[in-house]
C-alpha cells in the first residue's frame, strides 16, 4: 500500500486529531523500530521452474565450503494452537489475517540445520504476559518468547534473533551459512559469524528445506497432542466446547517444544536433499517415512473422533495462515500497557495444593501403582523415572536444609 500523505494516514490510525507530525518524524519512528517498505514475494505466485533450477546449481556452490552442520534454514509458520477437527472445515485454504479467525494463533519460528539440530524455538503471541504464565519464568522453558498485536513476525524481532544467534555461533567459534525466504520481515543484515542468503522470490516451495515436509511433520506432531488432550478428556467435560479452553498457551509451548524434538535428524536431511542441498559426502536418499508414519498416528486418532474428515485437513488447516503484514501496519508495533495482560479469553489455571516435592513424590508413586495394577509397562517405566528424579530433588533439598542448620547453629 502506498501512502501518499502518511502523516493523515498515522493520525487516522490512532484517532489522533490535528496530528501536526513532520515526515522526518515519520522517518525516525521508521527508522527506531527496523521498518521498511519492502515488495512482498507471495509463495502462491506460479513458480519459475527455470529459476529454480539455476538455484539449485547456485546453492550447491554457496554449501560447498560449510560442514553439514554448519548449513541452516529458518522459517516461521502460523499455528492455530488450539483448534479442534470439528473447526477445521471453516478454515480450510482460508488466508487468516485478522479479526475471530486469527485470534487464537501463533508465529512459530524453526530454525534447523542440514543434520537436524534445532534452534530453539521462536515463538509469537498476542500478549506479553498471558494468564497462564502466572508464577512462570518464561526465560527457563529453553524459548524464544515475543509478543504483539497480531502475533506476527516482524523485522524488529528477527533482527533481534538474529543478532542472538550470530553471538551464540561466535562464542561457539563457528561460521555457519544461513538461508531465508525473501520476505518482508526479513531483514539483509552483515553478521559476523553468519552468511545470510536469501530465497529467490516465489521459490519457496520448492527451494526451501523446512517446505519440503519438516513444517508438515512438525504439525502434524503438534495435532497429535492436541487429539490426546481431547480423547483423554472427553468423558469428562460436559460439552465438547469445554475442551479448547483447556489449552493454554502454555500447553501449546510445550507440545511445541515436544513436536520440534521428535522430528528425526534422517527427515530433516531428507528435506535439505530434496531442496538441492546436496554434498558429495552425503548420499541422496529422498523417501520421507518419517512423516509418512506420521500422518498415520494422526489419521488413526482422528478416526477415533466422530468426524467425517480427513486427517490431513486436520493437520494442515493453517497451511496458509499469514505471518506477516503485506505493507506498514503501525498499529502492530506498538503494545500498551492493557495489551501486556490480555488474556484472549484463556481459562483461569487452577490452584495447586501441592506445596514441596515430598508430596510430589507421594502422589508418583500412587500413579506407579496404579499403572503396574493396569499392567501398564510404559507408564509405569516412565512413572519411575519421574520417581528417581523427584527423590533426588528431595534429597537435595534435605542436605541444603540441613546444611543451613548446621550454618546457623554456628
């Protein structure tokens, strides 16, 4: 969109009468927050066959001097975090950009290299400080968390992740090679440590790694989670719209960070393959099973539903969700203090009575017994893993009690 008076157009924006703002206000507040005009190359324009394959040639030049685990991608997807099969058909190859339909969503950045060693995540959401991150120190879940109106990436935040990650592969003495789709939230930075490279436009879907099935896989991962949450809750709740709101943000960062973990090194490198990455020292082998296999789990716990849709609908749905603003949108930049606690309509998170890791323990080991009368194997294993590690907690936490003891006597 082109302004042609962007001062009336500012004023408009924040319902500002007698807005007296020179342009080179406009200019500095531009430039404060990374903004810039940039021409969006959409991924649903026909894709050159012929560009791609002078990539294809030119990438295998640009990887050539890189160690496999040296080569990245990154990329950031929409995520409907909360939404269930029976909402899935209203969505379908629908472009969200505002308003009821994007309102429960996130920005999920992944960044991976040739190997499959993940970054880890960036995520987007709408509030700084959702309900359920009460008594939550974000910093300590291994993520990357920011906030703003839409959700959306913007050129202020992967700047930010950028200049992170170039001092992370400095401290680390390693110079890695770094490759982005040309768009407008992407900035051309000159990095240290890091060689960006830039997607020719259009060509994603048939250029870029995490197009090639990793995005898929990781989806279809996620939405696994979310059929658990619901087929173990419903006997439980009296109407099937009581099980969204269950779902949290906080659910939805965890089963992200479980979904990025179970994607397996083979598949990634896989997909890189499939891009054209291909190194003489790497043999070509192209058969995705892993996401095949998948799907399959997915498609069997949506046909324990009583839907009549297909799995892939399901996981899918948000293929097209929009991640970034197609011009300028002021508004999206700034975040009052009001929005800092908006909730989005999240459920209250209940209290806890349990109040040190002794009791903890106590109720894991009524579990363990409840799973080994069962007969189940796994549970029980995993119970028992949960057990030696919560005794550990209690025991240190014994010694350190008995230490300050023993200080304060002296």
């Amino acid at each position: 969109m082109i302004l042609r008076n962007p001062i009336t157009q500012v004023s408009k924006e924040f319902e500002c009468e007698n807005c007296k703002a020179s342009n080179g206000w406009l200019d500095k507040f531009k430039s404060r927050y990374n903004i810039s005009f940039k021409v969006v190359c959409g991924e649903s324009k026909s894709v050159d066959t012929e560009t791609v394959d002078e990539w294809r040639i030119k990438v295998k030049q640009l990887i050539s001097s890189y160690e496999p685990r040296n080569i990245y991608n990154a990329d950031e997807p929409g995520l409907f975090y909360k939404i269930l099969p029976n909402k899935t058909l209203s969505f379908k190859n629908e472009i969200c950009t505002s308003g009821k339909k994007s309102k429960e969503r996130l920005t999920v950045m992944l960044c991976v290299n040739l190997i499959g060693e993940f970054e880890k995540p960036l995520i987007i959401g709408k509030s700084k400080k959702p309900r359920c991150f009460k008594n939550v120190d974000i910093k300590r879940l291994d993520l990357h968390w920011e906030a703003n109106k839409k959700a959306w990436m913007t050129r202020c935040i992967m700047t930010e992740w950028l200049m992170w990650f170039d001092e992370k592969m400095k401290k680390q003495k390693r110079k890695i090679i770094l490759f982005l789709d040309n768009a407008t939230s992407h900035p051309d930075l000159k990095l240290q440590n890091i060689n960006l490279v830039f997607l020719p436009p259009n060509t994603t879907s048939h250029c870029q790694p995490l197009d090639q099935g990793i995005i898929q896989n990781f989806k279809v991962i996620y939405r696994q989670m979310i059929l658990r949450r619901i087929l173990s809750q419903i006997d439980v709740v009296k109407d099937a719209d009581e099980l969204p709101k269950s779902i949290t943000v906080l659910d939805a960062l965890m089963w992200i960070k479980q979904s990025v973990k179970k994607i397996t090194g083979s598949c990634v490198t896989k997909c890189f393959k499939k891009s054209g990455f291909i190194l003489e020292n790497l043999p070509v082998d192209l058969d995705n099973t892993d996401l095949e296999n998948e799907i399959i789990v997915g498609e069997q716990l949506v046909n324990m539903l009583p839907t009549h849709m297909q799995g892939e609908d399901f996981f899918l749905v948000d293929e097209n969700l929009r991640t970034e603003e197609d011009s300028t949108d002021i508004k999206l930049f700034i975040i009052t203090d009001n929005d800092e606690e908006e909730t989005h309509e999240e459920t209250e998170e209940p209290e806890y009575t349990v109040s040190n890791y002794s009791e903890v323990l106590t109720q894991i080991q009524q579990l363990s017994a409840f799973t080994l009368q069962k007969g189940d194997v796994d549970g029980y294993d995993m119970l028992k893993t949960a057990e030696i590690y919560f005794e550990k907690k209690c025991s240190n936490n014994q010694m350190n009690l008995k230490q300050t003891n023993i200080t304060q006597f002296f």
